[in-house]
C-alpha cells in the first residue's frame, strides 16, 4: 500500500483513506512507514487532511517528538 502513495493522486486518496481506516486498529502496520505519511506543502488539501488523520493515529510518546520536528521544519519553509 505504502508503494501506491506515489501513484496518481486519485489513488493516493483511495489508498490514503484505506490506511486511515486501518490504522486506527492495526497502528503497528504502518507506525514503520510514518516518513510516508509527513505532508509535502505541494499536497492537495484532502490529501494534507489524510495524512494528519493518519500521523494521528500513529503518535505514540516515542515518535511524537519526531512528527513535532518534522512540522516545525516544514513550517519554516513554506
């Protein structure tokens, strides 16, 4: 499913949404993908609003920090 995100964006949304589903109750199937889900400033806004759905779900007291990082770096370059 990871390799699908960087098809075209109709199925990156299809894909996107199934693993937000999925991760709700299967965490650890993706929490080693999380990289995958960061969000790149050229994303359509459903496709940000996934992504942080599914960061979300995946943020646990030993990556939390990570994700913070990675927004701030984000932030400072947009």
């Amino acid at each position: 499913m990871i390799r699908l995100l960087r098809s075209h964006k109709e199925i990156q949304f299809i894909v996107l949404s199934n693993i937000a589903t999925m991760a709700l109750n299967k965490r650890g199937m993706f929490e080693p993908y999380i990289k995958s889900f960061y969000i790149n400033a050229n994303d359509a806004i459903h496709i940000k609003l996934l992504k942080l759905e599914i960061l979300t779900s995946l943020a646990t007291e030993s990556n939390v920090s990570v994700m913070i990082r990675e927004f701030q770096v984000k932030h400072q370059h947009i």
